[in-house]
C-alpha cells in the first residue's frame, strides 16, 4: 500500500507543468555555464557543480519530450507541431551527441586550433540541443492551459490524404526498423560495456563504447524513446516495458564507467601512493601543482573538450634515411623556452601504437597528449620507427608506405636508437635535458616504450643508443609485451619480452591498464609489475582503468584518460 502511493506520489510530482518549469531554468544555467567555461580556460569548482547538473539536464530534457509525446493532442495543429518538433529533438541529440565525439577526437588529433575545427562542432551541437531544449520547455510553459495542445479538442485538425497517409506510413516504417537496429546495437554495446569483450571483434567496439559512455548512453535512450513512442499501442503492456526497460538497461550500463570513476580514482591514487610513497604529494609544491590539473575527473570537460595548451610545434623533422624507409619526428616544445614551468625541458618520448605493422605520430598518437606537456615544460618528440609490413595492414590508409619494410622488433629498438643518437646530437636545437628523459607509448608502442628504455637504462647496449640520454620514467599504456607473435613478427627475447631487462635500478614505471582489456590481457600488465617486485624494485604502479578496453585513453576528455593524466604529469614530475 505505501509502495502504490509513492509510486502515485512520484507520478503526481513527475508530470509536464514542473518539469518544464525546472527544465526552463536549468537549460539556461547550462547554457550560461557553457559560455563561462569556454570563456574561462581555468579550474573552477563550478565546472563539477556545472557537470553534474548538465547530466541531469540532458537526461531531464528526454523525460520532457517523453511526457510530451504521451500527452499532447496530435490531433491538433499546434499539438501536432509540438509532436513533431519533439521527433525532431530526439534526431537532434542523437546527431549532437556524435557530433560532440566528432568534434572532441578532432579537437585531440590535431595540430592546428583553428575555430573551424572541432571546437568549433562540439559548440555547435552542445549549445543547440540547450537551445531546442529552451524552445521545448518555454512553449510548455506557454501553453501549459491551452486545451488545443494538450485536450482532445480536435479543432484544426484536418483529414489526411490517400497520398499523405501512405508516405507516413512508409516513413514510420522506416524509421521503426533503424530505431529497431539501433537498439540491438545499443544492447550489444551496453554488454560488452558491462561484461567485457571475448575476442577481436567486439574490441573493436569498446574502443568506444567504454570511453564514449555518456554520449552513447542518450544516443540510445532517444532511440528507445523513438521506437517506444511509435509503437504505442500495438504492443501490449508487456512488450512495451520489457523493451523499456531494456532501454534503460542500455543507457545504465553505458554510464557505468562514469559511475565507477571516483571508484577509478580512489583506486588509482592508492596503488600510485603504495609505489611512490604516501608522501608524494608533498613532494610537489603548490607553485607547481597550479599548473596541473585540480581534479582527476571533469564532467564538464568531459562534454566540452579540454582546451589544448599553447605550444611551439616543428613537423617532420628527418632522423633517418636507410633500408629503403624515412623516418621523421615531431617536436613540441614549450613556450619562452620552458622557463618557471614544471617540466624545466625534460624530455618525453611517444612512441605509437598499430601492432608494429601500423600506425604512425601525429593524430594517430593523441597529438593533444603532446600539446599538454609541451605546454608544461616538457619537449615532446613523437617518433616515427620501421613497422613490419604485414597483409593485415594492406588497407590502412593512415601509415605512411615509406616506414613499412621487412623489420622485425630487434630492428625497430634500433630505429628507436637512431633517433636517440640524432637527439643527443642535436638536443641544443630543441632545448632538450637529456638528463631528465621519460618514454612512453600505447598498446604496441608501450611495449616498444618499454624495451627500449630499460634497455638503455641498463647501459647494455651502448651501441644501439646514445649514453647521453638519462632515464627517469616509463609511461607504458596498454602495453602489448609478447603479443608479436600473433602477427610472425620475431627479435630478441629480452625485446619481444621487456620484463627481462628489468633489474632492481630499473627507472620507475606507471602503466595504465584497462580491466577489459581483451587484446593486450592485464596479466601483461601485471606479470611486468611483479617483476619489479621480484627485483625488489617497488617503483612501478598499475593504474587499473575499471570497465576499460583497449585504446580507452584514445578520447582526450574522456573519464580514463582525465584519471590517468592526473597521475602521470605528478608521476613526470616527481621523477624528473
């Protein structure tokens, strides 16, 4: 009995009058707050507060539409109107919501702040779903006492042609059988998102599916909204909640890494605390801690993007020319020379992923990543190296033909070492400390990362690499240490298998590791850690990405790679 009055209660409170009314108003907060936030290139508190209540506006502005689709008398013209424009809202969001991903992986991949860029489209959609939402809610507002909207007055309306009836019926079909594919597809996403990928092919969706959470999660819901809607009243009372609550199933389990990211955090800051010190962050004084970032996770940067920091940028800079290939590098490097900024021009060198037969610097290698450390003092050298130009790779059109060639992973640590001698000679040029030098790379190129720093820090190999170079950290994400073998690429032992070189000097080592991780299996990540402990070398920590796949640091603003920026610009900074 008290459970049917809440529910009628709940009714009662959740009707199109009060939302509309509150949805009004926070419409225009997040709008305003928009403005503010890009206006403001700075931490505030505000922008968590915004975040948080940006969430609850978008999901409140589908509530909204939902009421008005149920309520309005289509019957007449402006109740028709009204109907339609509600249709169109929900288009509206799900093409907004991709065009706010488009706009921020445009944003992180390239060199160039242009406002025709990506800002300029992840703007665009986030403040025109604000303005249709303003438009919705001020006309149910308006209209709030109007029998024509919202009686069963059927004044105004007008019978329909043969002719009229037919296209309808043909688009509602249409539309039914996308909406339909939708919400498969939707389903598959939120399982995998939920419970983990089993091979090669689902991997390829959590690429997206886990980092991208939040903008799937109402891409779905105003897809189930629209299939919900259309199909009222030829399903049955059953069907129709089963397919709703599978709906909601979807959008729930798509947020679920944002759920967990406090989880993530906490996790993160206690497994980075146990490798280097409960005391680190005494270590960094507050002059310097301004400079990075004051909480590990935004939302409202999340939605916005993050602003790319100003920095000086020099593209394809030849090291190498032999064997029938090119190699070239990027570099960026920091404004008025670094001077008063946390990096003091130590050294970070990125090295890209793609199986070792793919690949390649620049928007492949998360070119904000390098403007963001450029920007704090940091030179930042984004290499090329010789891939193995396998038949897997025949299709890709982003690897540049002249770094394929019949090289195994030996030949590929000494392309790496090549460029360490060019770096050692000309350091001057770039303003490069080569006594403070970190490597880092993802997937194939964290393994790489891997091998090629401990084994120049081991000082074995004096004639691949330059001695000048001083190693203070690895920065390996997702690192894929044996996997070569999948693709008959051969080397080394100790280079196929990095955790080899490891010895109790071994320079400190934070890798970010997602926990779905299908392609490169966490025990990777955890074997080569183990090994650090086995040498009685404590400095090397996990950063255990819950829920995340592969490549889940791919989306600049998105929840894992905030985390995990947190840590390693702390990480680079205490080690330097």
């Amino acid at each position: 009995m008290n459970l049917t009055y809440t529910v009628r209660k709940f009714k009662g409170i959740i009707n199109i009058k009060n939302v509309s009314y509150s949805l009004l108003l926070l419409n225009i907060f997040c709008f305003v707050s928009g403005l503010f936030y890009i206006a403001i290139p700075e931490y505030l508190l505000l922008w968590d507060i915004f975040g948080i209540i940006l969430t609850v506006t978008l999901f409140e502005n589908l509530l909204l539409v939902y009421l008005n689709l149920l309520k309005v008398n289509k019957r007449s013209k402006l109740g028709y109107r009204l109907y339609i424009m509600c249709f169109i809202f929900l288009v509206f969001m799900i093409l907004g919501m991709f065009g706010m991903m488009q706009g921020n992986l445009l944003s992180s991949g390239t060199v160039s702040d242009g406002f025709l860029g990506g800002y300029a489209l992840t703007h665009l959609c986030y403040f025109g779903i604000l303005i249709f939402g303003i438009i919705i809610g001020f006309i149910d507002v308006l209209s709030r006492n109007n029998l024509e909207l919202w009686g069963k007055d059927n004044n105004g309306y007008r019978r329909k042609s043969i002719k009229i009836l037919r296209v309808q019926q043909i688009l509602r079909k249409i539309i039914v059988r996308v909406a339909w594919i939708g919400f498969v597809f939707g389903a598959f996403c939120a399982f995998i998102t939920a419970f983990g990928v089993f091979e090669f092919v689902t991997t390829q969706i959590t690429y997206i599916s886990s980092q991208y959470g939040i903008f799937l999660s109402f891409i779905f819901l105003s897809n189930t909204i629209i299939l919900l809607r259309l199909k009222r009243g030829r399903w049955d009372r059953k069907k129709f909640r089963r397919v709703a609550l599978v709906g909601i199933f979807i959008s729930t389990a798509l947020l679920s890494p944002l759920i967990l990211s406090n989880i993530t955090a906490l996790n993160a800051e206690v497994r980075f605390s146990e490798a280097f010190g409960q005391n680190w962050q005494q270590e960094i004084p507050s002059e310097e801690n301004k400079y990075f970032l004051q909480t590990s996770f935004s939302t409202a940067g999340y939605y916005l993007g993050t602003p790319s920091k100003d920095c000086n940028v020099i593209e394809n800079i030849l090291f190498y020319k032999n064997e029938s290939i090119e190699l070239y590098f990027d570099v960026y490097m920091p404004l008025k020379k670094g001077e008063g900024l946390p990096g003091q021009n130590s050294t970070l060198v990125r090295i890209h992923g793609g199986g070792w037969v793919s690949g390649d610097k620049g928007r492949s290698n998360m070119v904000q990543m390098n403007k963001y450390f450029a920007a704090q003092g940091y030179i930042v050298f984004d290499i090329q190296y010789g891939l193995y130009d396998s038949s897997i790779a025949a299709a890709d059109s982003i690897t540049p033909s002249y770094t394929r060639g019949d090289f195994n992973i030996d030949d590929m640590i000494r392309h790496i070492g090549v460029f360490t001698k060019y770096l050692a000679e000309n350091a001057n040029i770039y303003g490069a400390n080569l006594g403070s030098v970190f490597f880092s790379g993802g997937s194939s190129g964290g393994h790489l990362a891997s091998a090629a720093g401990l084994a120049l820090a081991s000082g074995n190999y004096s004639n691949t690499f330059s001695q000048n170079l001083t190693i203070k950290g690895l920065i390996p994400f997702y690192p894929s240490n044996g996997q070569m073998k999948y693709f008959g690429i051969d080397g080394s032992e100790e280079f196929l298998e990095p955790a080899k070189l490891i010895e109790p000097e071994s320079p400190p080592c934070l890798i970010f590791q997602g926990t779905h991780d299908v392609l490169t299996y966490f025990g990777i990540s955890n074997n080569f850690r183990n090994t650090y402990l086995t040498k009685g070398n404590t400095d090397c920590a996990i950063i255990w990405m819950l829920m995340a796949g592969h490549s889940s640091d791919f989306y600049f603003s998105g929840y894992y790679n905030q985390i995990f920026l947190y840590f390693m610009e702390r990480f680079m900074y205490i080690h330097r």
